[in-house]
C-alpha cells in the first residue's frame, strides 16, 4: 500500500496517479500491454502484486456486435415501371410515417402536396414544406421533373411552425 500513500500524499485522501493521462486513448491491446508491464514495475519496486481494488483486472472484450437482417432500415427496391404507369414519389416524415404518391410525369410540386394534404388529415400546403435534396419546394407550379423528381423519388416532408 505504499504506492497508495504516496499518491494520496501527492493529490490528497484517494487519490491515485495516472501517468500518461493520453493513454486513455491508445488502443486496446496497447494499453493493456502497458499496463501489464506497469503491474510488474509495481511488484519489481514494492515487492508485491498491486492490489484489485487499485488496478484491477481487464475485463475481457464484449462479443463483437452482428447485426441482424430483420433490423435493417434498408427499403426493398421498386418494381420497374412499367410504360403509362404513374410517376411513384414517397414522402417521408420525421416520425418515420409516409406517403407514397403517385402522379403524372408532368405533375407539378402542388399537385404534390395536394397528395400529401389528403393522406395527412389535418395538415394544410401552410402547415408542411416539401424538400428534395436540400432545398425546399417553394414554387408551386414548378414541374417536379424540371426539380429532378422523378419514379422512385424520396422527399422530406417537415411541419412549419411559423412564428416560434
């Protein structure tokens, strides 16, 4: 317990010395490999092991994490289009909900929005933005296709609190 007492001397009652406070941040099998050549300068210098409580033992690694297949948040594919079928456009909501659209090919950012209106009761084109690849969908009339919306397309829809 001599090491103990003159930590304690140095920093006050519990107090404990660590050396190389950036060693936190080595690697695993670095760190412990020094602190196994620390646990025998210790014996070398005070004649005995140093005590569990002072530096215990290195538990062992945790399992290595494998994810399961069923916990992906990967969405299958679309079928193809096939030709005259409508444009298929999922908005997606902060809450994990969504729409999935279907429209014309030449259908424009309010007819978009309009889908989105039906499909979330209580929601009104004031109450939402549309954003498609970090900009917002501003212009009504705008052709989603000119925007670069096209079959398979994912939107952000996000709630507008104006005035907070």
């Amino acid at each position: 317990m001599i090491y103990r007492s003159v930590c304690e001397a140095m920093g006050g009652p519990g107090a404990l010395v660590d050396h190389r406070l950036s060693g936190a941040a080595d690697p695993p099998a670095e760190r412990d490999a020094r602190r196994a050549r620390a646990r025998v300068a210790y014996a070398a210098a005070f004649g005995d092991a140093p005590p569990s409580d002072l530096w215990p033992p290195t538990p062992p690694p945790p399992p290595p994490v494998v994810p399961l297949a069923s916990a992906s948040t990967e969405e299958p594919p679309l079928p193809p289009r096939k030709p005259g079928d409508p444009m298929r456009v999922r908005v997606n909501r902060i809450d994990g909900s969504h729409v999935d659209a279907q429209l014309a090919d030449d259908a424009a950012v309010r007819d978009l929005k309009e889908r989105v209106e039906a499909r979330w009761p209580g929601i009104s084109s004031f109450g939402f933005r549309l954003i498609f690849r970090n900009s917002i969908l501003l212009e009504d009339t705008a052709k989603l296709s000119e925007l670069g919306i096209g079959d398979g397309a994912k939107v952000a829809c996000t709630i507008d609190l104006r005035g907070c």
